[in-house]
C-alpha cells in the first residue's frame, strides 16, 4: 500500500462571494465597504502596485488548477499528487478585514470561517482548515474557539502580530481566557508566515521581477513570534498549548533556539522572569514547525530541532510547490532518512497532531 503524505500547509482561495453567500443581509454593504477599504490600504502600501499569485503562472501551475477553489476538484488535484489530507490556510488573511467591517465584524467573521468549513465539508478526514479567529474581544474568540470546536475544528489562525492591529501582544492576561478555552478544545494554534507592515518599505523598493527580496523576509520574522511565546512565561503558564509555525524554514528555527538557549543559559529568569526551562525544551514539548519539499539542509538538521516536531508540506499552489510530483520529491528528499523518521515527518507528526489517519 503507497506510503501515506500528508500536507501540513496547503492554501485554498475563499472569495468574497463565499463569504457574501454566507452573510446575513444587513452586514453585506459593510463587508463591501471593509473589502474596498482594505484593497485601497495595500494598495497604498505597496507603493501603487500588487502582484497576485496568478502573475507567478510560469512558477505556480497549481494556481490555476480548479482545486484551488473548488472542493471536489480539491480532491482531484490531491490524488493527482498521491496526497491523502491536507491542512488548509485560506489565501486571504482576513484579520485586517474584520475591524473595517464596523458593527458587524462578528458576522464577517463568522462567514469567513463557515466558508472555509463548507469548503472542508466534502471530506473531512482529508481536508482540514486552519480557521481565523479574531482577537478584536477576547469573549467573542473564545466563543468562537468553542463553536469551531463543536463543528469539528482542529486549527486556529491566529494575528500574527497583534500590536500591528492594535491589540496587546499575547502575553498580556486579557488573552487568558482564550489560551485556556484552546487548552481545553485541544485545538493547535497556526501561526502562518505573514506579512508585517514595516515589510511593506522593502516592497515598494525591490527591484527584482517577483518581489523576491521582500517574500524571502516574512519566513525570518516568525522568529519574534517564537521569542514572544516562549521568553515571556507564556508557554510555561500554559502547558496544553501547541503552536504549528508554518514555512519558518528549519534552519532559521534552529539557529533562533541556539540563540535563545544561549541567552537563558547566561542569565535564566533575571532576563526572562516565568521561564523555568531551555527555549529548545518548550519548543520540542509544545511546538512544531512545517518546511516545503526542498529544504534537504534544513532536514538535515531534524535532530536538534525534533523529528517528532516537524511536518512536511506541499505548499499548494504556491511557486515552491511540489504538486504535483510530491512523491517523486519525497523520494529525493529523504533518501538519505531512516524510513521510521520519514514516516513521521511525511505524515505520523501531522496525523497525531490534528487528528488524522496516517
């Protein structure tokens, strides 16, 4: 029986019209009005021009491949690639959206999410979202933590960098409530490589064809979203915790845990008050990262950051991509890895980690 793969990070492109579908009447012309506004703000960002993945056609041929958007084709595409279940990241962050949507933010929010449930709806053992949660009031995430829970929800996206939105960063108590509400639904915590604002200037000045000096920054800023989870007590003070980092690179993440360990190992608790462990120890115990078929010398590196810790990905339909020849990558990349380790990196760490059958 054909080894089993399971894709830690594939995307999947919710329109507006999902989420139109999806909308009580009345909070329709504020969606359009948070829609327009949010177009007008990037675009203004990035200096008058924005590229989209379709401009990246001779680099990301799923792009244009229907599963993509639309579910049974999903499917399709999926076994075109011997690909048997899939954690889903919709397309668009919708986090800078739900504030502009004024009074009916929740409904927005709430429509997001259903569309990417319905979307999942035609299979769930092999399509499994990473929903949005918004942090705009700490009452309303945890009630949606709990509604997402019932409809069998096994991820949450969280901002990556809740200052940016205006909120307190997740230290802070008033998050409390929430941590404890995913302590107890069990649900993971994604927090997807993103785009910060303070990126935007290198945007705007790259010279290069496909932006490629300011898409290869973001993986390097999930090392602040590390920092901000573990020195800070965070972790310490909730154990039941996990945290999926996806596309961070492995390198990047091991060399960040050799720093941090280094720091405690000088100054423990007089620097980092609430930290009674290694950086590398809270990472291995409640944290865990995904890489792009590709990465043959961040793999090299399993070991120090946890084989049990690491989740393979297709990146659909990304320019990175391995769809659809993800077995003949798999193959390349792990030669030289014991088929034990292989088993668990492709597929086992993913399945114990969200719940499927590998």
């Amino acid at each position: 029986m054909p080894e089993r793969l399971i894709s830690a990070d594939s995307h999947v492109r919710i329109t507006a019209d999902w989420v139109r579908e999806r909308l009580p009447a009345q909070a329709i012309d504020s969606y359009n009005d948070a829609v327009a506004t949010l177009e007008a703000i990037e675009l203004e960002q990035r200096g008058g021009k924005r590229q989209q993945l379709e401009d990246f056609a001779d680099m990301a041929p799923g792009a244009a491949d229907p599963g993509y958007w639309d579910p049974k084709a999903r499917l399709a595409a999926m076994d075109r690639d011997g690909v048997h279940a899939e954690v889903l990241y919709s397309e668009l962050s919708a986090f800078r959206q739900f504030p502009l949507a004024g009074k009916h933010w929740k409904e927005v929010a709430r429509a997001f999410n259903d569309s990417l449930a319905d979307f999942c709806s035609i299979d769930p053992t092999r399509l499994v979202a990473s929903y949005q949660v918004p942090i705009l009031d700490i009452d309303h995430a945890v009630a949606e933590v709990q509604r997402l829970a019932a409809l069998g929800a096994r991820s949450v996206h969280l901002p990556n960098y809740p200052a940016e939105l205006g909120h307190p960063d997740y230290f802070d108590s008033r998050y409390d409530p929430l941590w404890a509400a995913l302590s107890e639904t069990d649900l993971v915590i994604s927090q997807h490589i993103g785009l910060k604002n303070t990126l935007f200037d290198v945007y705007v000045r790259d010279p290069t064809p496909y932006k490629s000096i300011f898409t290869s920054l973001p993986t390097l800023m999930l090392v602040e979203n590390i920092s901000f989870w573990i020195m800070t007590g965070l972790l310490e003070r909730f154990p039941a915790l996990r945290i999926a980092f996806v596309e961070p690179g492995i390198e990047y993440v091991v060399m960040w845990l050799r720093r941090l360990d280094g720091q405690f190992k000088h100054s423990g608790e007089r620097l980092f008050p609430g930290v009674k462990k290694l950086p590398s120890e809270y990472f291995r115990e409640q944290m865990f990262l995904t890489f792009v078929g590709g990465d043959s010398e961040g793999l090299s590196l399993r070991h120090e950051v946890g084989v049990e810790n690491i989740l393979w990905s297709t990146d659909f339909p990304h320019p990175g991509s391995s769809w659809p020849h993800s077995r003949e990558s798999v193959d390349r990349l792990f030669v030289d890895v014991p088929p034990d380790e292989r088993q668990l990196i492709v597929a086992g760490n993913a399945s114990r980690l969200y719940g499927l059958s590998a």
